[in-house]
C-alpha cells in the first residue's frame, strides 16, 4: 500500500517514520529545503533516548498520487490542502487534527472516502527531520460516513500495526472528536497561560480548581452529560502526559501560531448559537489570540 502524509509537522514525521515499516510513504512537506534534507538523510525518531533512522521520499509539489492521503497539518493550513484534494480522484482521506475546525470542509469533499482520526501520542520536533516520541498513545480512527466503511487501506492499517504504534477503530466518530476536543479545550490553553507542564493541572490544587471550572464550560456549551466519566478522561491524560508540555505551549514559546481558533474558538461559536455565557472560554481564547498579535507586532 502507497500513503501519503501531508504535512511534516511533527505528527507528519512521526507518523511517517512509523508507518513507513510496513507501506510506502511520501511525506508531502511545506518546504523544498525540507523534502531535500528528509531525501538526503531520512527521518530520525528519538524514543527513550535511542535515536532510529528509515528513509523516507519526500515531496514538495503537491502530486498526490497515494489511494490513501493522511492529512497532518495544522488547522489554519488546511484550506490549500481543501482546494487541491477537491480536484482528485475519489481516495481515502484521513484527518488528523486538533479541534473541530476541519469539519465545515468535508462538505466539499463528498466524492472521497473520509476518515476522521484523533491522535493521542507525544512528539516533539527537533528538526526538520527529527522527531521525539516522547509518549506512546494510540490512532483512534473513525468512519465519517458509514456507507464507507468498507475499506481496504484503513483495514490494512489496523491489522499492519507496530507495537509502538497502536492504531483502532471508534464507531462514533463525534464522539471520539468531542473527547479530544475536551482535552484540547482544557489543558492547552490552561498550560499555555500557566507556563506548566501537563501533571501541574492535576498536581497543583488551585489549577486543579481552573481546570475543572473551565472543564465545566467546555462540556457545558458541547451538551454532553457524562461529566465524571469525561472528568476522570482529562485528568488522566494529564497524568498519562505529567511530563510533556502540551502542543500549543509549544507553538507560543516558538512564536509559532496556535490552533486556538478551532479549539476554543469552535467551543465560543457553539456557545453563541445557544446564547450561553462561557467567561473562563472567553477569557482564555481572548488571552491566547492576545499573545499571538503581540508576537505578530514584534516581529513585524
């Protein structure tokens, strides 16, 4: 089986070194210089403080020619990535993204076969060719329509698995998305104003207490009612991922832009259309895009 990874992000170039065990792969970069370095030297993934190298070819155009497109980039990329997938051929499609914001595109794109899939593993990119697995999770994937469930590539991948890599299938993709999305909506921003680590939430009383409050809201405006099951859920992956810092930390202390929009700014849309005061959502969504402009204006 050929897949191609768009994106080399650090999810694209874990996901790509992972997968490249059992397929063929092409890692579809955002820079030449990128595709010319990961052709030259492969990709390296640091696990446990030992380095490993696969080659992997990687692309620059946007030729994707691959049954099987997995689509790893961040959320406010994805429209170029819609308007070149618009024009293919029918494939399979698999997203992995943070937030909800890719969902309003899969309109555009009825003529393929959609896979919606979530990604709980810990990477952090060094280089533009190196990544560190700093925590094995899982893929949780999903069928975004069900008459497309009968799927040869995405059997193949969870059959395929390497023991690293575990890969399974949910049959409620919304509810797979909405429990990311909780996470995402809790920990990342609360991380990012805190300057802390994941374990500080649960280890620290007085984040505890923010977390939970903000946690409150989140579920609150996404009308879901199993609040101690969903509650034990973030605070697990807090535990899971003491000590990782989370990705949009990361993009901050990078100047990088975050995926704020499509996290809380997906949860701040919903609340608008139920007419429901979210403060803590407000507050930390405003914050965040605050921090973006300023790091904007000093570059600029």
């Amino acid at each position: 089986m050929e897949i191609g990874i768009i994106g080399a992000g650090s999810i694209g170039l874990l996901y790509s070194f992972y997968l490249s065990k059992n397929y063929t792969v092409t890692l579809y970069t955002n820079r030449k210089e990128q595709a010319d370095i990961i052709n030259e030297e492969g990709i390296t993934v640091i696990k446990d403080g030992t380095q490993s190298l696969t080659k992997v070819h990687a692309e620059y155009e946007r030729n994707y020619q691959e049954q099987l497109l997995i689509i790893s980039v961040k959320q406010y990329d994805i429209e170029p990535i819609i308007e070149v997938l618009k024009k293919l051929s029918s494939r399979t499609v698999l997203f992995l993204q943070n937030g909800m914001g890719h969902l309003p595109f899969l309109s555009l794109l009825s003529h393929h076969k959609i896979v919606l899939g979530i990604v709980e593993h810990g990477a952090l990119r060094i280089d533009v060719h190196t990544v560190e697995h700093t925590g094995i999770g899982r893929t949780k994937l999903s069928y975004y329509n069900s008459k497309n469930s009968d799927n040869t590539w995405i059997e193949q991948l969870l059959v395929e698995k390497h023991p690293c890599f575990p890969i399974e299938l949910k049959e409620d993709w919304q509810k797979m998305l909405n429990e990311k999305l909780i996470a995402n909506a809790t920990i990342n921003p609360l991380t990012t104003i805190l300057k802390v680590k994941n374990g500080e939430l649960i280890e620290n009383e007085h984040f505890n207490v923010l977390l939970y409050e903000l946690f409150t809201e989140v579920i609150n405006v996404l009308g879901l009612q199993n609040e101690r099951q969903l509650w034990d859920y973030v605070q697990n992956i807090c535990k899971n991922t003491a000590q990782n810092e989370s990705s949009m930390y990361k993009d901050i202390q990078k100047g990088n832009q975050t995926e704020i929009d499509a996290i809380l700014g997906y949860c701040l849309h919903q609340a608008k259309n139920r007419n429901l005061a979210m403060p803590h959502i407000t507050f930390l969504y405003h914050s965040i895009k605050g921090i973006e402009v300023r790091k904007g204006e000093r570059d600029g």
